[in-house]
C-alpha cells in the first residue's frame, strides 16, 4: 500500500538540480559503505563454501577478479538499498538531508516497479561511462558528462529518471514550528 506524504491537490516544487547533486555525493558515500559491508559478508560466504585455502589460492591466481556473483550481488544490493528507502519514506539518508524526496505526481510513494526503472535507468548510464572509460581512456569524462547530467539534471522540475519511472523529486518543506501561546 502506498503512503501518502501530502494531498493530492498540494503541488510540491521541484527540487533544484544542485540539492539533487548533493544528495547524490551524500548517498554515494553510503553506497561505498554498504559495498565495503557487501563485499566482505559475499567474501566470507564465497570463502566458507569454497574452503578458506582454495578460496585463497584461487584470489592470489586473480580468479576471483571479475567475479559476476559477486557483481550481482552488488547491484542487487544497492538496487534493494535505495528501493527500500524510496519505497517507505521516499528518501534515502542524503536526500532527508538535503531536504529532497521521491514521490508520484499524487503525493504518494513509488513503487518497486518505479524504484527499479530509476535505478535500472541511472545504472545503465554508469555501466556505460564505465565502459567508455575502459575504452577511451580520459577522453571519456568529455563525452559522458552529458550522458551524466542529462540523468539528472531536471528540465521543466524532471529529469530523465524522474520521466521514466513517472515520478519526481521535490523539495520537503520545513515542518512548521509550535509557536508558545501567549498570555
């Protein structure tokens, strides 16, 4: 069941593409962390199943790098990261911070479907600037910043995420502080 952050009838503005960059550096940061976490719990299960000594050997060989369980299971992570937080309270950490959140034109949460073409939609661009960077070298930066920015950057309050998965960010407003009876 969605939740409901407002009335229907309230129009939140848009966020502007400056706090939308700094809820993404914010939510990069916690990325890495979740990954670091991901990573050395995905090591201590592949290396129990696998056997500590041929586990070992296997990663001093480099058979390990370039692992795809291993990069599944990091991008099945963060998808499950930022879907669980947008889904719930239509913001993740660095978002609540910068006062941002996810929403349908309704004032309802998204959902899974629509967390997944968000993040589906952003990864796809990433993998390719990736790609590009492994094939190009720095000239890439020149020719996947667009591609970048375009992911995010909003034009008329959406961005390219934003159209996809039919949802937007606005801005939260300030919570309405109790002023002391007077007497």
């Amino acid at each position: 069941m969605p939740r409901r952050f407002h009335n229907a009838e309230e129009l939140l503005p848009p966020a502007t593409a400056l706090k939308r960059a700094l809820a993404i550096i914010y939510d990069g940061l916690i990325s890495i962390a979740v990954l670091l976490v991901a990573t050395w719990a995905y090591t201590v299960v592949a290396g129990y199943i696998t056997g500590w000594d041929q586990y070992e050997q296997m990663a001093e060989a480099g058979e390990l790098s370039g692992d795809p369980g291993l990069t599944f299971t990091l991008f099945l992570i963060l998808y499950l990261f930022f879907a669980y937080f947008w889904t719930r309270i239509g913001q993740t950490l660095g978002m609540q911070v910068w006062r941002i959140r996810i929403e349908n034109l309704d004032g309802s949460s998204v959902s899974w479907t629509q967390a997944l073409f968000r993040y589906g939609t952003a990864a796809v661009v990433v993998f390719l600037t990736i790609l590009a960077a492994y094939a190009l070298g720095s000239l890439t930066l020149i020719l996947t910043m667009p591609a970048i920015i375009a992911l995010f950057y909003p034009i008329n309050g959406l961005s390219l995420t934003d159209r996809l998965s039919n949802s937007v960010v606005v801005d939260v407003p300030k919570p309405e502080k109790n002023k002391p009876a007077s007497s």
